[in-house]
C-alpha cells in the first residue's frame, strides 16, 4: 500500500493542464467559440491526490444532482408536439424570479418544425435514449438548448438580444466535412474548400427565389457549446425562425409567424439566460418532474 501510495504522489505531481486553443481560422465570430480546457480527474477510492482528511461515509451526505434547467434560467420558451412524427407543435412562454416557481409569461403560438418531425438532439440535456438528430434527417433535435443571439436582414432589430445584420456572404456551414461545420461566418474570410457546398445561406431573400424566412430569427444552440467541440454530422444550423408564406415545414428548425417571432424577440432577455425545450408531449410528462418543468395549459 505505501509503493502505490508513493506511486500516487508522484502522479499527482505531475498532473498538468493545457489549454487547447483553436486557429484564428477557425473560431466562431459571431457564436464566440472559446478554447476547449481539457482537464484529468483522477478518482480513486481511499488513494487520491489531495492530502485533507476525507469525512467518514457514514457522516457524508449524498451530493442533489443538479437541476437540467439551472437556477440562473428565468425565461423558458417550451415547444410541445404530439409525437416524435409531428412537424408542428405549440410555443408557450414562461419566466420566474429566483426562487419561485414558472409563470406564464404570455399567450401560445402555433409552430412549425421539422418536416420528418423531431429526434433527440445535443444539448444541455442529459443523454437520452432514443433516435438521435443526424445531418440531413429533416428532423427538429429535441431537448433543452440554450438561445445564444439573435440574426436577421436589416440593419437593427428590437430584442435585447445580441444582434447581428447578415449580408449576402454570409452561411451557416451545414458540410460536415469541413472544420467549420454548424459554424456561421463569412465566407470570404475562410478558404474556398471549407465553405464549398454549404446549402445555408444567411440572406434567403437575395437568393434566385427569394423567400423571407430568415428576416429575422435566433440561434438555438445545438451541436455547439462554446469551449466544447461540435459532433460532425449530428445536425447543424438550427434556428428560430419566421415560417415560409407557402406552408413549407423545416428542414429542422422551428418557425414562427412574424409578429408571434417579433414579440419573442422583444420579450427575450440575455441577462436571464433563456433556454429553449422541445419535445414530444410524452416525453415532456416522463420528464416533468425531473426536470422540474412548468405544468401546461391543456
């Protein structure tokens, strides 16, 4: 026992952190990706690094998992679809002050979402079983995700959300091949071959058939975390959006009419970090009570 304890001490010592920081090429200006901190934990039971006493097990109580939805969240907007197929769903709106329990915060809106409906996405969910979003499915990713900024075509827009102006340039790169894959960005600043095939243009209304759904619309934070890398080919460039004049259902967005779209901007705040959940009405009552999500308006 005291050559592994030896052992232990040594490795301790020589535990580093490095800070892995992408290229300038490829870091996200407008979604602010950051560095990834890669850390080792070493956890071992009655041997480990630190030398303060450990509490006996019988005086140690066992540590509250951590609420999915963190306290800090004070807006929640909450999407329900009558099952994994649906390509609509409902949008209730919902807050809190700190410490109390969610309040309706304004009147339900019809959505559209996916055209193939809905499977689990990546977000600040924990894992789930069951079908997973893929690249290209035509399926909207369920789960909890966080609402980073707000995008559009003119040059302002009334949200306190950050905001930014998209130009003709600008694509939301859905190629999972190329290093800035569910990145938005620029594409005159990247070489040619990261951003070829990229069928996501920003500004839908300057294209040869225009359409205005991305007049104005929000990031919804899927398959990307700032500092944490992105999984290639599990689903890119999900929005929230205005719905198409024609009817048509989204490639796995969720869209809104105009005005239900302009006053969520308006109402959404970034100091009280909002989130975005979707999901299947079953799997919102198998999850209610974990999740400890608001009850909804039948």
């Amino acid at each position: 026992m005291k050559v592994v304890q030896s052992l232990m001490k040594h490795l301790c010592k020589s535990i580093t952190f490095d800070t892995l920081s992408r290229s300038s090429a490829q870091r996200r200006p407008q979604r602010h990706v950051a560095g990834t901190l890669v850390l080792t934990v070493l956890l071992l039971s009655n041997i480990g690094c630190s030398q303060s006493p450990q509490l006996p097990a019988s005086s140690g109580e066992a540590l509250a998992a951590a609420p999915v939805i963190p306290a800090s969240t004070r807006q929640l907007v909450i999407v329900v679809s009558d099952d994994w197929g649906a390509s609509t769903g409902r949008l209730y709106l919902f807050a809190r002050s700190v410490g109390m329990p969610w309040q309706v915060a304004g009147p339900a809106s019809a959505v559209d979402l996916g055209r193939n409906g809905s499977a689990w996405g990546l977000g600040l969910h924990p894992p789930q079983q069951g079908q997973q979003k893929q690249e290209g499915d035509g399926k909207a990713p369920a789960g909890l995700f966080r609402l980073s900024s707000a995008f559009g075509a003119l040059p302002t827009l009334v949200t306190p959300m950050p905001y930014q102006q998209m130009s003709r340039f600008d694509y939301c790169i859905d190629v999972p091949t190329s290093p800035l894959y569910n990145q938005t960005l620029d594409v005159r600043q990247y070489r040619p071959e990261w951003t070829a095939g990229s069928s996501e243009p920003m500004r839908r209304d300057l294209m040869a058939t225009p359409d205005a759904v991305y007049q104005q619309g929000l990031f919804i934070d899927h398959n990307f975390s700032d500092g944490e890398a992105r999984q290639t080919g599990a689903g890119s460039c999900i929005f929230l959006h205005q719905k198409a004049a024609n009817g048509r259902k989204t490639a796995g967005c969720t869209a809104l009419d105009p005005a239900a779209l302009s006053a969520l901007l308006r109402w959404l705040d970034p100091q009280n970090a909002p989130l975005y959940l979707l999901l299947p009405v079953a799997e919102y009552r198998r999850l209610q009570q974990d999740w400890q999500l608001p009850v909804l308006a039948e």
